[in-house]
C-alpha cells in the first residue's frame, strides 16, 4: 500500500490523488454550483422561532464561500447575529429594509419578499 502526505507543515493540506499543496490542486477543482437565480428576495420569518424574527435573504448568485463572506460583512452593517443555512443568509431581527438597501448599493436587485 502506498503512503501519500495527507498535511505538511511547509505547505498546509495536501491533494491525496497529485500529492500536491491544495493551493496548487487542479485535479479535484470543480466549478462551485450557484444555488441562487439572481432574484435577491429579504424577507422575515417568524414561524418556529417562538415569535423572534429573522430576516432571510434568497437568491443570492454566489458560492458557500463567498455567502459567508457576505453574510459576515452584513451582520456587522446590522450589529447582530445571524448564519448561513443550504444558501440562504439568516440574520436576527427585522433587518429588511436595511438590507434591501445595502444589497442594492452592492449591485443585486433585491426586493422585499412576504407581506
């Protein structure tokens, strides 16, 4: 049986089929899949929170990564918590309004969802 470097100090995590830095990796890269379809809709939700309410946005056209990233960047406009959940952004409290207009000052079409 072969043994092949899984980590390196020098180097971090290591690709187990080239042996390579993951950094360098080009044998397991696969295009991300964007779960969103570009219609940015913020909404709130109430149901099954005990009546706190948290504001979703859907349909935002980026990675896992990127979400994060964004979802980092948006908590800290609003001064609150909130996750990232199968590609859709939580963020505590009735944020909409805010965060309709800060998503549109970064370049999606978002909308108001719900009533």
């Amino acid at each position: 049986m072969e043994s092949k470097t899984v980590y390196s100090t020098e180097h971090g995590r290591m690709c187990a089929k080239c042996s390579r830095a993951i950094a360098q990796c080009e044998c397991g890269r696969t295009k991300a899949v964007l779960k969103g379809n570009g219609n940015v809709r913020v909404g709130l939700q109430t149901k099954g929170r005990k009546g706190k309410g948290v504001t979703l946005i859907t349909g935002l056209p980026l990675d896992e990564d990127e979400l994060q990233r964004l979802a980092k960047e948006l908590k800290q406009k609003c001064g609150t918590g909130g996750t990232v959940k199968n590609g859709v952004i939580e963020i505590q409290g009735d944020r909409r309004t805010m965060l309709v207009e800060e998503l549109k000052g970064r370049g999606y079409s978002a909308r108001l969802s719900g009533g």
